[in-house]
C-alpha cells in the first residue's frame, strides 16, 4: 500500500504552500520561517511528493512550488534522504511524469532530473530505460514529460552520459541513434529537444559521438527549412556548435552553409536572425577555417550592415525621456563592480541584453580586424547610404558601423577621416539622443588619429564637443561621452594640458549633475586623466578644483562605513584617489592624512566583519576588494608622499597598517595577498626605517607566496619584487632567506611557461639577493646564470635592470677578478 500522508500535516503545508504566492513580505517571512520547521517532520520530502504528484484538485502553482522545494531539498540534502522516502520519490515521479498540467510535468522533469544528477545515473539505471520507453508513448503527455526531463539531465554538466554502466554500455550509445529518429517527428517540440540534446553531445567532443557525426549532420540539414521557427533556431544553434567543435564537417558544404546562415540572418524574426548571427562571430575564431568566408565577403557583409539598426522592440525597451539626467538611478541600474574592473569594446546599449544589432556589429568588428582593408569596397557603399540617410535610425546604424570597423580598417578610413570627424563632432549634438550617444563613442574610436599633432583642429573641436556633451540633459549621453573623454584623454596624454582647467571645470560640474551610475564613469575619467597628465595636474589651480569634490565624497561614504550597505561608488573612488595620488606625488600631501586613516578604518572594519560572518552564518560575508582597494591606495599614497609616510604611520603610536598588512599577507583571498604584498614593497622603498626591524616576519610570509607552480602568478610576482627591495636595503641580514627563496625563483626563471613579468621579476630580485648572501648564490650559479642574463638585459626599468645586475656581480667577483670583468663585458656594465 502507498504511504498516506497524516490530514492535519497535509493541510498545513498546503497552507504554507499557498502562502508563497503571498505579496506581503511579513508573511512571507513568517512563512518562511515555518517551512524550515515543517522540513523537521518525518517524511517531509513525502508530503511534498504526495502535493506534487498525488493531488490534482489543488492548483498547477502550488504543485508547482512543491515540487522546487522537493527539488531543493534533493540538491542540499541528498545524503540525507532515506533509502525509503528515496523510493517512494523515484517511483511517484516517474509515475507522474506524464501529468496533464504542463507547469506540473515540466516540475517533475525538474526532480526527477536532480535525482538522476545528484544520486549519477549508474545507481538508477531504470530511470533512463523508463524514460527511453516513454519517448514512443502513443499519449502526447507522457512523451513530452520524458523529454521534458531528458532534456534537463542531458544539458547539465554535473551528468556524464558517457560512463559505461553496469552492463559495460554507455548511456550515449543508447541516446543518439534514438534522438535521431525524432528530428522527423509530428511534433515540432520533440524535434527541437532532440536537435538540442544532439547538440549538447556533439559538444562533448566524445569519441561516442564520433561514429554518429555525419548522420547527425545529415539529419541536421534535412531540418534546415523546417515549417516550425523553434526547430530552424534550434538548426542554427547546432550549426555555430559545430563550427566549436568539428568545422571541418562544415568546410565541404561551406557554400551552402554560408548561403542558409545568410538567409536566416535575414529573417523577420529577430531570435532566429540571432541566432543565425552567431554564426559569423564564431566562424572568426577559427584561424584556420576563416579565411573560407573570404569569397563570401561581399554577401556577407551588406547583410551585417543592415541588421544594425535598432528594431522597433530596442525603441520599445528604449523609450525613455529625452531629458531623464534628474531622474534617480535604480540599483538595478548599476552593475556590480570590482576592483579595477574595465573593458572597451563595441558599443553597448545600455539596459538591453546581448541582441541582433550587437550581434551584427560585433561580427562587422571582428571581420575587420581579420580581413582590413579587403571588406571596404563591400561595405562602403551600404555605409555611406546608411550615414547620409535621412532616417535618422538608419543613420545612427551607420555610425554604429563606422565605429565597429575603426580599428580593423583604421588605414583605408584615415583618407576619409577629415571629412567624417567633422560630421561624428555634428553628430555628437545631434536632436536624437541615440544619435548623440553612438556619434560620441565612435568618434572614440579614432582617438589616434585626432590626437596626431598635424590633425590637432579636429582634436580640439572633439574635446571641447565631448566636454559640453557630458553635461547633457540625457543619463545614455552622458555615459557615452564620458567614456569616449577618458579614451581620448588617454590617447593624448600630456597633449590634454592645454584645456586641461577647463577639462577639469568640467568633470566637476558633472560631479553635481550625474547620477550614480554615470558618477562611477566620471570617476574612471578622473583617474585616467590623473595618469595621462601624471605631475601636470600637481598645479595649486587644479588642485583647488577638483580635490574639494574628491575629498568631500570620501568623507561622506566614510561617515557610515561599516554602519550601512556600502556606497555604490566605494571601489571607483578609492581607485580614482590612487591615480590622483601617484599624479600630484607631494602636492598630495595635505589631503594624506584622511585618506590614510579612512582606508586603514575600511581594512580593519571589513577583516573584522568578515570574521563575525565566519562565525554567523546569518550574516553577509563582506566584499574583500574593499582590503584590496584600500591597500592600493595606501601604495599609491606612500609612493606620492614617500618617506613623509613614515610621519603619517606613526602618528597611531600602534601603528595598525603594520599589523594589517601582515594579516593580509596571509589571507585566503589571492587578491588581498597581492596586494599586501605590493605594499610591502613600497614601505621597503620608502619607510625602511619603520618596517627594518619586522622584516624577520615578512621575509618567512613572502617564501610561501614564492610558487615555482606560479598557481596566484600576481601573488608570487608581488612576492618576489618585494623580497627584491628588501633584499637591496636589508643586505646580509637576510642571508637565512636567501636558499628558500632561491630555491623557489630558479625554476620560475628557467621555465618557458611562466609569464614574462614574473619571470623578469625574478630575475631582477634573483640580482639583488646578491647584496645579501653572494656565498649562497656562488655555488649555484651555473644553474641560471645564462637565463638571468637573457632576462635581465631586457629589463626596462634602469633602477630595477642596474641595480640588479650589481647586486649579481656580487656573486660573480667571488669567482675572482677575470670572471668580474668578464660578467661587465656581457652586460655592458
């Protein structure tokens, strides 16, 4: 007899159940809180089985909502399920798959899923047969729930379809010849699971699949002009599947696969020219195959071009007020963000997922950069129309396009670039704000260009355009040109001092007009201008400009830190303020002191949240990039001020940072530990004094970070560039380190696989722990001695290269006097 649940338990969790659909968030709490005790209950997962499978009079949503906490249980609690309530699931759930309610059957294609991930296929073999007997059910019910649930097991990871059984067969051998028969069913949702099921195998690059592969290609194109638009989706993605893992497939049929993906880019309806898209941008990862597309360029093109404008659902999703700069951001609006976090590319619509016309203008981007000059006589034609149309959605599609193709076409587009950057300036103020908007980031694009001294008319003109746009009444424009000053500025570097006062009137002026999001962006435009003038901005005019905004912004995300949710703009703030710091050097001396103790407040705050969310699992765990950022500033504070520093880190008689950066040097976060130890470095250089008698401690901290494997390659590089400045300043007294440390660089130096930079780091620290025990390296010389010179010779920074290669010649005079001359001979010294 089945088991029967007790009628006042099944009754409160119906009530429960129903409760989840509640709006008010206090009764949702207390609902909460009241499953989490009901789950106490014996045989819980079977009150949630009998709701889900048993129960038909009550609602598809409340079946529904058991069957997820059914499926949740199962992933957090597997092993502690009863072999008994196990039974009981397995059988109910597969009984019921084929319910008539879609939303229950798909639930239970959910749970009976899960179970076959979490408890593997081998120890529930006949879930698979059953379901295998169920696809040629006559009832369409059951059917479409066993492919409901195949489809869910075939597509997650955590499932190798591809171990033998018990009886030595694999669950593939047995899938693909039966998927195959339904890429001919009656129903059209039948075929797009098989096609997809098929695709995630042929994705597994499984030598099972091998034997299938060209009947499945065959199978495939039969389906290519299917009646039904989900199937031809479904073709399509398979295509741009095999272009990842088996293009040569593809490669005999090319022209008939171009033609077809060409066809259905121009398609009426946008998800299937979408997918069809991809096609081209997948194809141009393929170094060897790309040039297939060659002969297929002058197609191939015009279509991209045209799928670029933004269709009438972009406008829909788009349709915002012209003047929206007063109106608040959301926090749906601001993306989270991290530690030096930043990446230039094409063109994005804000507030829009990856869509038809991004899709196009990336291929436009990527095939520029493989083909160059080649694909202009193709696309100019199309693109001058597009500019020049009075349609000013068309033409902002041409624009868009300009931009994509800067780059990869910079040369035959420079010959027109003194008659398009007048008409980009144009565009930047345009009555369109989508105009606006794209007519700023592509004039972006030619930054290079417009910063050459013999075009500097134009760059003023873009300056002084960009400046006034990123004052505009639009949030989107102002984003735009923000971004596209902080490419220019860049570009130009020290050639932005002339304008400088009024750049910075600007950016100030803009402090109290954005909103948040767009204050981040600012921020960005900041810091970059800091590092493109470097000690040009160290003026007292400038500085009494922007460093009242900067400084009156951290005092108020500080007055609450650690007390509220930490401010949207703490990471671009803090990173900013590092490259104002390192561009004033002295001149920030007076604004030293608040900045120091607020991010030695934010370190010590942030370890000891982190330490009581450890404890509390009810507590959030803190962002640990707030001790990255905070330690980086800290850097760039004492690289600007130098051995002033010693003063500021004394002042707490404690001296806390000390202490903080030791904590960190050993924290779990790479992040943290990389940053601490770039520190240390610059309290080497420039506060030896304070730091000289803890260096026992931080030279056995560093060894461990030194990782012949360079597992964490920016820990060990910051590792071993400090162990460098100690090493020049400490000499002999860190003699017992010298082995370890030896030890650990010789094989980094020696290794074709590691990075360059951590490999000239080594070589440069490998010289200086010369100064401090030239005994120890003698006798191992002849183990590195060639690399080091290769490496070292290399080395651009004169300080790092020169006092390196003293540091070894240490080494080398111990061999005598004619090996010490011959070693200057080789370097030149």
């Amino acid at each position: 007899m089945d088991w029967q649940p007790q009628q006042q338990d099944l009754a409160q969790l119906i009530h429960l159940l129903f409760n989840t659909q509640n709006p008010n968030n206090a009764i949702q709490q207390e609902n909460h809180t009241r499953l989490i005790e009901l789950q106490k209950v014996p045989n819980f997962v079977n009150y949630l089985v009998y709701v889900l499978t048993k129960m038909p009079e009550q609602s598809a949503e409340i079946r529904a909502v058991a069957g997820l906490l059914l499926k949740n249980k199962i992933s957090q609690d597997f092993s502690s399920l009863r072999p008994e309530d196990l039974i009981y699931l397995k059988t109910q759930a597969l009984a019921s798959m084929g319910d008539s309610d879609s939303l229950v059957r798909h639930t239970l294609g959910t749970v009976i899923a899960t179970l076959v991930i979490m408890d593997g296929i081998s120890k529930w073999p006949e879930a698979l047969s059953q379901l295998f007997i169920a696809l040629d059910s006559p009832k369409f019910e059951i059917a479409e729930g066993a492919w409901d649930t195949l489809s869910k097991i075939c597509e997650d990871s955590r499932t190798n379809l591809d171990d033998p059984l018990s009886n030595g067969q694999r669950p593939l051998e047995i899938m693909i010849p039966k998927f195959l028969q339904f890429f001919s069913s009656e129903y059209p949702i039948f075929r797009v699971h098989a096609i997809r099921a098929l695709t995630t195998f042929v994705q597994l690059q499984s030598e099972t699949v091998h034997p299938f592969l060209n009947v499945y290609i065959t199978e495939l194109f039969k389906r290519a002009n299917d009646d039904d638009l989900e199937v031809r989706k479904s073709v399509c993605r398979a295509i741009v599947a095999l272009l990842d893992t088996h293009i040569d497939k593809l490669i005999p049929e090319i022209d008939n696969v171009v033609a077809y993906m060409l066809f259905s880019t121009q398609s009426e309806d946008l998800g299937l020219a979408t997918e069809a898209c991809e096609f081209w941008l997948s194809f141009c990862e393929s170094e060897a195959y790309v040039g297939h597309l060659k002969p297929h360029l002058k197609d191939i093109l015009p279509v991209l071009l045209s799928r670029t404008p933004y269709s009438e659902e972009d406008l829909i999703v788009l349709d915002i007020d012209e003047n929206d700069a007063v109106v608040p951001d959301t926090a749906q609006d601001i993306k989270p963000r991290h530690h030096k976090a930043r990446v230039q590319g094409i063109a994005t619509d804000s507030g829009t997922e990856w869509n038809l016309r991004k899709c196009a203008a990336a291929s436009l981007d990527v095939m520029s950069t493989i083909f160059r000059n080649e694909i202009l006589p193709f696309i100019l034609p199309s693109l001058n129309e597009a500019l020049f149309s009075e349609n000013w959605v068309k033409r902002e599609s041409g624009i868009l396009v300009l931009g994509a193709i800067a780059e990869g076409c910079a040369s035959g587009i420079e010959e027109h670039l003194p008659n398009l950057m007048p008409y980009l300036i144009t565009g930047c103020t345009d009555k369109h704000y989508l105009v606006r908007s794209i007519s700023c980031w592509t004039s972006s694009r030619f930054s290079a260009w417009a910063t050459r001294p013999e075009n500097n008319q134009f760059f003023a003109n873009l300056l002084e355009t960009l400046l006034k746009v990123m004052l505009d009444n639009n949030k989107r424009v102002q984003e735009s040109a923000c971004s596209a000053f902080a490419t220019l500025e860049e570009a130009a570097g020290q050639g932005i001092m002339p304008y400088i006062e009024h750049v910075l009137q600007t950016l100030v002026f803009a402090f109290d007009k954005y909103q948040n999001k767009n204050l981040i962006i600012l921020y960005d435009s900041i810091g970059t201008l800091a590092e493109s003038v470097g000690p040009g901005l160290a003026n007292p005019k400038y500085i009494e400009i922007l460093m009242p905004n900067l400084m009156g912004r951290l005092s108020a995300i500080m007055a609450n830190f650690g007390v509220t949710d930490d401010e949207f703009d703490t990471f671009p703030l803090l990173e900013c303020l590092s490259s104002v710091a390192i561009s004033l050097g002295p001149s920030f001396l007076p604004f030293a002191s608040p900045v120091f103790y607020n991010c030695v407040n934010v370190i010590q705050t942030t370890l000891k949240q982190y330490q009581q969310a450890s404890e509390d699992e009810d507590l959030n765990l803190p962002d640990k990039d707030l001790i990255n950022v905070s330690l980086d500033l800290i850097s760039a504070l004492i690289q600007a001020i130098e051995s002033r520093a010693v003063d500021l880190i004394k002042e707490d008689p404690s001296m806390p940072l000390l202490q903080l950066v030791g904590i960190c040097m050993s924290d779990s976060s790479a992040e943290v530990r990389q940053s601490a130890f770039a520190l240390l470095g610059d309290l080497a250089m420039n506060c030896w004094d304070l730091i000289s008698g803890l260096i026992p401690f931080f030279m056995q901290q560093i060894a461990p970070q030194v990782d012949p494997q360079f597992t964490f390659v920016n820990v060990a590089n910051n590792a071993i560039w400090a162990s460098g400045e100690i090493a020049i300043r400490a000499k002999n007294g860190i003699a017992q380190y010298v082995p370890t440390l030896m030890e650990r660089m010789i094989p980094i130096i020696n290794s074709a696989d590691a990075p360059l930079p951590l490999i000239e780091n080594s070589a440069i620290a490998i010289g200086r722990l010369g100064y401090a025990s030239p005994d120890t390296i003698a006798p191992i010389l002849e183990s590195f001695i060639d690399r080091w010179c290769q490496v070292i010779v290399k080395v651009e920074d004169e300080n790092e290269r020169v006092s390196s290669m003293h540091g070894m010649l240490n080494v080398v005079s111990m061999f005598g006097p004619e090996a010490r001359a011959e070693f200057e001979r080789r370097l030149s010294l």
